[in-house]
DNA sequence: TTGATTGTTATCATATGGGATAACTTTTAG
DNA sequence: CTAAAAGTTATCCCATATGATAACAATCAA
C-alpha cells in the first residue's frame, strides 16, 4: 500500500473526516451529473439557460456546487438537455 | 376499446391536458417513492420528524405534495429512513 | 364508545433558492 | 496576438421552502 493510502486510511478512521470527505464525494458525483447531461446535449450555459429561461450566471452557480438545489430546478435542467430525471433510493 | 379510454385519448389531443397530466403522474410517483421509503423502514411521520430534527406537519406537507423540495431535504429524508439517495437521468 | 396514535391543515417567521444584471476571467478560434 | 465565446463571480431582490406551534381529523385498538 502507498504512503498515501495509509495516510488516507488513518484519517478516516476519524468520522469527521470520513464524513466530509463522503459529503464532498457525493457533490462531485452530483455535479458530474449535472455536467454529462449539458455536455451531452452540446450545450453552452449560456444556451442552456436559455431553454431553462434562467441566465448562464445561475447555470454556473449551480454547476460549481456549494448550493442546494430544488428538485423542481434539477428537473428543468434535465429537460432543458433532453433528459428525464428520478430518484430512486437504494439500502444505505 | 372502453369509452373512457377514448375520452382520455381525445383529451390527450390537448398538449395542455396532457402536459398536466404527466405533471400529475410524476407527482404521484414522487410522492409515492418517498413513501415507500418511510413504510419501508416502519416508520411513522412523527419518528421521521424526530430523526430529521423537524415536525411531523412538515413531513405531512412534504407527502401531500405541491411543493418543490430541496435535494438536501429529499436526501436528509432518505437517510432519517436508512436510505441512499441518487438521481438518474435517461432519454426522454 | 373512548382514548391514543397517526396524519392533516392553518399560520407565522426566517432562511435561502433562484432570477436578474453586470463586470470579470478563462478558453477557444482566426 | 486578438477578438469572440464560454464560464465565473458578486450583488441585489423576491418568492418560497422549511422550521415551529397549535388545533383538528382520521384511524385503530381496548
């Protein structure tokens, strides 16, 4: 195991830690996804934003994370790409 | 085929009739995945409020619909009844 | 029936999501 | 290099999601 891993794995044993780092991990996953529909569908912010009737500014500020988005917002962002969103859940 | 299934297809003519329609299929779907989990975990409103740290009248308002709820506040509930939370997104 | 549990509704206060605008930085094409 | 396109950041404003409390209705067991 590299020296890395081993620091990786001491550091999780604190659960502060584990948990910041899970949570971060989750917003980039969350963000990813944003950013494949947009990509699949070719499309600039700017344009996006457009068929989502909002402005690029809001576009990227949803894109950069750090906010909470409605469901209701990830839905029209979806659509705005051409795509159908849902949540489903699976055992912790 | 019955009558009814002509009045519906008739009325699927209207884009608007039919917009509203899938808009109140998907609530209902929403709704019902969020309940699905509450009863999956054996939980009652109440015992959900407590380990969401929020009121049993919020989490009748959140199941009763209508509203747009955040992606925080759809995880924080999946998580109080021992779920994971992801969104998918797939062709329209 | 009656009482307890569960869910619903109404209402208020507050925090914040999201719209709008503008200036700025980064990236890309010529 | 330079101009245009794409993305970022800051700010203001407003609508509304959500917390809190309380009274009410519905369900269910004893």
């Amino acid at each position: 195991m590299s020296k890395l891993q081993h620091l990786k794995e001491r550091a999780f044993q604190n659960p502060e830690v584990r948990h910041e780092y899970d949570a971060l991990a989750e917003e980039f996953e969350f963000i990813d996804t944003l950013l494949k529909m947009r990509t699949a569908a070719g499309l600039t912010q700017d344009e996006l934003a457009r068929r989502m009737g909002t402005q690029k500014s809001n576009i990227s500020r949803l894109e950069k994370g750090g906010t909470n988005p409605s469901w209701g917002t990830l839905k029209r962002y979806a659509h705005a790409c051409g795509f159908e969103l849902s949540i489903d859940f699976h055992g912790a």
